[in-house]
C-alpha cells in the first residue's frame, strides 16, 4: 500500500493513483515570491523572514495537547501533498497566539476566551473520538479523524455536551479554523501554492486586468486532483448544517 | 529585473519619522505638562480627531490629543502583508452579543494615529440629501438636525483636502464630481461593470476614494499593490495621520501616543475639567483642559462616557437621555464571491474601486425603507479563506483544493443601511482590561427592514455577479462600519449631542465621530465624519474663548473657512472642476 493511501492522501485524476508529494503544491510551478525580497520593503522583508525562519516554541499548549492540536490541524489543513520540508508549521503559531494572548480585539458572548476554547476544544475532540470509535484521535486513520471533526463542523457532536454547553459548537469551528487559515495562508509557501503575488511595496502591480502576471510571476499550469475517496471536507457544507451563520470573525475589513 | 537596480530596499537607520514613502515629519513636537490647563484635550487622534486636531491647532489653540494606540511611523511599522498588519486594529478585549452580533477588531475598528482611516478601504462617497430626513421621509429611523445644504460645503472641502479621485461626474445624490481623475480598473472592478452594464445598471468607476491619482504635495501617486486595508505605505491612501496630522505637529499640536483615556473629570462647576488617562508605562495620569472632544467613534466613545459616571451624571456623562450608546449601527456587508473561468488575480489594484449607487434610495415597489449600494472589494488570501469558511463551509482538503483556485475569485460586496435601533447599544460588561477599565459590552439584532434590504440588496449583487460571467456564486453574511451611539439632535431628551456635537448636558464636552451620526445610509461613512469634524472645528473656532467659559450656547451656523485647510490643498488636481 503507497504511503498516500495508507495516509488517505489525494488522489492523481490523470493516473487514478495518488498524488505525489511535492515541493509545490498548485498551479504556478517554479513561482517563489521569496525570490522577490530583494524588491520588498525592509521592515515586511523581516516580518515575513522571521515567520518563516523563527519558528516560536511551544509555550502555551502542554506536550499533550500540542501533539493532538498538531494532529488536528493536519485534518483543518492537511498538507500530505507536501514534502516533509515544505510543510507549513501551524500549531507553532497558534500557540504563540495564545501564549502572548494576542486578541482580535472581540469575543463572543456565550464564548470562553481563545485560550480555554482551545483547550476545551481539543478534549471534546478526544471525546468525540472516544465516543465514535473507541480511540484516541491520535490513533485514527486520517479519514476518522476527519469524520470526528465533521461532527462540529455540521454542528452535531455526539459527545462532550457539557463542554459544547460551556461554548457554541460553531462558533468553537470558526475559531479553530480561521487560527488554522490564518497560519497557513500568512506563509510564502502558501503565497506559491496559489499564485499570490505577496508582498509588493515599493515597487506595486502594473498589469491590473484580465488576470495577467506580473513579468516576474508566472501563469497557470492547472494539474487534475481530487480529495481522498471519501473524504468529508472535499464536500462543501454549511457550517452548523446552517447557510447563514449569524457573525463570522472579522475578516481584515474587507470594506 | 533580477535585483533592484540599487540593490535591497532597505530604511536607513537615519530616516526620520516617515508618513508615506516622501513625506518626513519634521520633529520635536510641542510637549505639555499635565498641571498646564491646556485649550483642548481630544481623547482619540483618529478620522475626526486628526481634522479637528489641525484645525484647532491651525487656530492658534493649544491641543494635545491622546491616542490609545501608537504613532505609526509607517516606513518602520508598517507591513506590506497581511497578517503582519494586525497591530492597526484595535485588538483590546470587547463582548460582542445579540441575535445577531457584530465581529469587530480588524472588522471595524482602528487604533494609533490615524485611527480607523489607516486601515478603511478607502470609498469616499457623500451621503444622500435624503439621509438627513428618513424619518421625514419614510417614517423610519431619524432626523439629523442639519441638512445636505449644511453639510455640503464640508464634503467639497474634505474631498479637496484628502484629496478624493472618482469620476468627473457622481450621478447619485446630489450629483458632483472629484478633484483627482478615476483610477484604472483591476479584476473586481471589471466584473462590477461587466455585470451592472449587462443588467442595465450604472456604475461609477475608479472612484470616489480617497486614494490619489496623481501625486500631491509630498504624497505620491497609488502603485495599485492592493494592500490599502494594512495601511498604506506609500502614502497614497489618504489617513488623518498623512493628510491633518503633518500640519497639526507644525502647528504645535501635541500628540500623545499610547496614552488610554479611563475617564473624563467634571468640576463643582458642572464643567469637565480634564482627561484621566494611563501612558505608556501605565501610569495613572491627569490631563488638565478647558474643554474636552471625544473622539474615540461608535464603541470607546460610550464607552469612556459610561465609565466616567459620577455624581449628577449617575448613568454616564451626559447621558441624561439614557440614550447613551444606543442606536448603534452597521451596514449589511455580505460579500458575493463569483469563480469565473478565467483569471481575475484580485489582490491587485485597491480592493475599493467601483461601485453602484442605483439602489439607494426608498422604492415603494420593494417593500422596505432605505436601500443599499454595491462596492468593489479585493480580500486577499486569509480573508478569503476565513470567508469560503463561511460561505461554502470550506475546511480540509475542500479548503485546500478551493484555494488554489484563488486567483480565478472575484469579489464585490452589499453595503446596505441598517436603521437606528433602541436595543442596538453599547454598555459596561462586568469584565475589565488589563488597566482595570471595564470593557465594552455591544449588542447588535437585526429588525424587520435590515433583513428585507439585505435579503434584497445579496440577491441582487449575487445577480450582478451571475451577470458578470461567474460559473458559481457563494455569499458570506457580514456587517460593515460601525456609527452611532451618541448621536446627535436637537432634543435634548433623544440625543447625546446638539448639531455642531456639544452634549446638551456639559457645556464644554464634545463628541466628534462617528458616533454622533443619526444614520448612515448606505455610504461609507468616512468622509462624512471627517467633514463633520471640519465643520464642528469651525464652529469652535468662531466661538473663540466662550466654550471655555460660558455656558450659554449659541446656536448659529458659522460660515465655512477656506483657509484652515492643511497646506497642498488648493490649486491641485483636476481643474476641470471648481
């Protein structure tokens, strides 16, 4: 067995077998916009340098929960298409989120803070995966872990009701996932991966329409793939089983 | 190019404090001692409070503003990246409750100087004639106590000091046109038009917005890097920090920068008597003032009003209304997000671009009062992604594979009128901040006539996106803006302030932002607030020392001062135009 199935990783539509690893996942091969930074201003220069370079220790989960919310966030975000040295660190992040209690400036009424729904986030999660299959999360096969965490996401847990009656289960999903989109597409790898062109002061974009690159981007090479047989994130559906959800996090003032 | 011609950009360690790419601050500034009774103490150096500042200082009064946040320098704290630019938000800890309750932070609310105009997409649209009479005109909401007319001589002057770019004629409103030529089109504004013009809808194109064109003074031009809501590098994007602020340091203003205002003092006299505040070291500290001007918008205002409650004033100052922090609004903001075949790269170009103005109005026909506009918008990747978690419910591999389509998404967006509400308020929570100060409490729930708009005002942007070309359309429900909360009036009984934002209840304490507006249609309010603080400077300005002193108000309208405009202002721009 490849290690993608055992992994219940992607598959590749053109061959039917799964995809291979890659440096770069998506559909701008050989685009780096770390080959731009000589272009940058200095002070993003460093910002983006450091995520990328200093990845911040743990402090605020205990080894326990880091390696469960490590486990966790490779079901939000799976990243088995890419290479073991290309991987986007995430619980690194959100840890230091946590650690420096660094706020988005709102919480929830009905909401314990970041911190505690963390927390009790991952025990409902560990309960989840008891209740459903007698395991540790840990232990599942990649597609039961995502089906434990596509019990909150549809808003219908089958266990830890006295955490849920501490925290809304949805509001607990959008944390979790927008902590976990944060992290991951704030990286240059991420920036490849979708042909965004990143950092641009001082020198700015020229060619504003039709969607053309930049002389120094590149153009899209689509390749053919499709989530793993089975799987319950490649099926788009309402978080909480609800098409409308009353006040998503805020999203960088969109306008 | 490989390299940069020169080599890396790199910030000398020499540079001195930088607004914008060009424009150098020239230092030291003006410093005051707490024990000096200075003219003016402001509390907030942000859209109003920058105006205010400049003008105020331009007049020969001593000011000094203090403002929670930092003063950006925005060649060194400034970022060209997306999550790098939390910091431009105000990120202290707020409850947001209610049916349906508002996220704020990056969402709505701005911190350090410049306030919420460093990280506001830009769109500078006046508000409608009939804005100021919805009460008059469809039984709903409230009356201002001024009129378009009074207004009008202000946005002419806002829009020539910011300076604002739009097409040379705005046919909504009262129709008008703008100092600085349109801008080009990128992805989004292209599919507004594509989509508007298909169904016989017509748009106004590169503007307004308060970004330049054409450089000016020592500001230059936008170099379309689609970056406006972290905060504008290049100094193209106008802020109060760039544009007033400048002016209001040569004018010996004073600003004092990580300074939290916990309380405003009132004197035996009834009178305040000054701001106590925590500096930067959180030392507990005292600001004497003859006269006092909120300007901290819709959440820190009311909130630093309920929290300076004392004997006489038991529910807040000058909260004998009991109005204090209700009517609190939003605009309906949901964002249509359209996959179209082709590419769109939509994080070039300034996210605020296009925009229709064709459904502001009341129309009988559709069953509800007010209406709603359409706008351009441009997320960039982690907005994009936090809102496909919302609108298709998208996590895992479907989130993923969904992202990689990034550059084949457009986006435009609703911004529709939500009506002043009773039960849409801003309290005290039982929690504090870390200094102790009790945190906002915000309830938001949505009536009747904001679901039927938004209901409408989504299905038609949706149709306007279908139109446009796009193979699938998805929406995230989500609130824009935030006015209200003291607003203003002329009866003393229903409002917080008079028309020129003096509370009725303290002769020398003023409330100047956002939080004062009685409604807000479906325009940005941006412009608004700082045209109200242009005309509420003039209004100090003509009353001289009698704010200071008398208690008696004088209620006429003083004519409008062209010549307290910061310097550049005049002579620029198109001159097609008056």
């Amino acid at each position: 067995m490849s290690r993608s199935e055992r992994d219940g990783g992607p598959i590749d539509l053109k061959t039917g077998k799964p995809l291979q690893a890659r440096t770069q996942p998506g559909y701008y091969p050989k685009f780096k916009t770390m080959s731009q930074k000589a272009f940058w201003d200095e002070a993003t220069r460093k910002v983006v340098l450091e995520r990328v370079e200093q990845i911040p220790p743990i402090r605020f989960f205990n080894p326990e929960e880091a390696t469960l919310m490590a486990a966790v966030c490779e079901r939000i975000l799976p990243q088995s298409d890419r290479d073991e040295s290309h991987k986007i660190p995430i619980v690194n992040a959100i840890d230091e989120r946590l650690h420096k209690d660094r706020l988005d400036g709102y919480r929830y009424e009905h909401m314990p803070s970041d911190q505690e729904a963390h927390r009790l986030g991952l025990k409902a999660i560990e309960e989840i995966a008891q209740h459903i299959y007698g395991k540790s999360f840990l232990n599942l096969s990649p597609l039961e872990q995502e089906s434990v965490l596509a019990t909150i996401h549809d808003g219908q847990p089958p266990a830890a009701h006295a955490i849920w009656e501490k925290m809304p289960v949805s509001r607990f999903w959008l944390l979790l996932v927008s902590d976990v989109v944060g992290t991951y597409y704030a990286h240059p790898y991420a920036w490849d991966e979708i042909g965004f062109g990143g950092p641009a002061y001082p020198r700015g974009y020229m060619r504003l329409e039709g969607g053309e690159p930049e002389p120094w981007e590149v153009h899209e090479k689509r390749y053919e793939w499709a989530a793993p047989e089975g799987s319950p994130s490649a099926k788009y559906t309402h978080v909480g089983g609800s098409p409308e959800h009353k006040g998503s996090p805020g999203q960088g003032g969109t306008h | 190019m490989k390299e940069p011609l020169f080599g890396e950009f790199e910030t000398s360690p020499h540079e001195p404090h930088m607004l914008g790419a060009m424009q150098r601050l020239e230092f030291p500034m003006r410093r005051y001692r707490n024990e000096e009774q200075v003219d003016y103490c402001l509390v907030g150096v942000g859209s109003a409070g920058g105006v205010l500042l400049q003008r105020l200082s331009r007049a020969g009064f001593s000011v000094v503003g203090l403002e929670a946040g930092p003063f950006w320098d925005t060649e060194r704290d400034w970022v060209s990246d997306e999550a790098g630019s939390h910091q431009l938000y105000w990120n202290d800890l707020r409850i947001t409750g209610g049916k349906d309750p508002l996220a704020l932070g990056a969402n709505n609310s701005g911190r350090g100087v410049g306030g919420g105009s460093v990280h506001w997409a830009g769109f500078t649209p006046r508000f409608h004639p009939s804005d100021f009479r919805v009460y008059s005109e469809d039984g709903v909401g409230a009356d201002w106590p001024i009129c378009y007319e009074d207004l009008k001589p202000y946005y002419e002057l806002l829009e020539r000091e910011i300076p604002v770019s739009g097409p040379p004629y705005f046919p909504w409103g009262h129709p008008h046109g703008y100092p600085y030529g349109p801008h080009p089109m990128g992805g989004c504004g292209d599919i507004l038009i594509k989509g508007c013009t298909k169904l016989g809808i017509g748009v106004s194109i590169g503007g307004p917005v308060a970004i330049l064109a054409g450089s000016h003074g020592e500001r230059p031009h936008c170099i379309y890097r689609g970056f406006c809501i972290q905060g504008c590098k290049v100094g193209a994007k106008q802020s109060t920090l760039i544009s007033h602020v400048p002016d209001a340091i040569e004018h010996h203003a004073e600003i004092r920068d990580h300074s939290m205002a916990s309380r405003i003092n009132l004197g035996k006299d009834g009178r305040v008597t000054g701001v106590t505040y925590f500096d930067s070291q959180g030392r507990e500290k005292q600001q004497r003032a003859k006269a006092v001007i909120v300007c901290g918008y819709a959440i820190e205002s009311p909130r630093l009003l309920l929290n300076s409650a004392c004997p006489g004033h038991e529910h807040g100052l000058a909260n004998s209304s009991g109005t204090l922090g209700h009517y609190l609004m939003a605009q309906g903001g949901n964002v249509v997000l359209g996959r179209f075949k082709e590419l769109v790269r939509m994080y070039k170009a300034p996210p605020a671009h296009a925009m229709t103005e064709e459904f502001y109005e009341t129309d009988p026909k559709r069953g509800f009062a007010r209406g709603f506009a359409i706008q351009t918008v441009g997320p960039l990747p982690i907005a994009f992604a936090r809102q496909m978690m919302v609108a298709k419910g998208a996590w895992g591999w479907g989130m993923r594979q969904l992202m990689m389509d990034y550059n084949h998404w457009g986006a435009i967006a609703l911004l529709s009128e939500i009506l002043p509400w009773d039960d849409n308020r801003v309290e005290l929570s039982a929690e504090r901040d870390h200094r102790g100060i009790p945190v906002a409490k915000v309830t938001f729930n949505l009536h009747d006539n904001d679901k039927k708009v938004i209901e409408f005002g989504k299905n038609k942007v949706m149709e306007v996106m279908y139109a446009a070309g796009a193979e699938e359309v998805v929406q995230e429900a989500r609130y824009a803006h935030l006015v209200g909360g003291a607003r203003m009036g002329n009866d003393p009984r229903t409002s917080i302030v008079d028309k020129f934002g003096r509370t009725h209840d303290v002769s020398n304490l003023f409330v100047c932002d956002g939080s004062i507006l009685p409604t807000q249609g479906s325009a940005n309010p941006g412009l608004t607030i700082q045209a109200l603080a242009a005309r509420t400077a003039d209004y100090l300005i003509s009353q001289g020392t009698a704010i200071f002193s008398k208690s008696t108000r004088d209620m006429e309208t003083p004519s409008i001062r062209y010549d307290m405009s910061p310097p550049d202002t005049w002579g620029k721009g198109v001159p097609r135009l008056k």
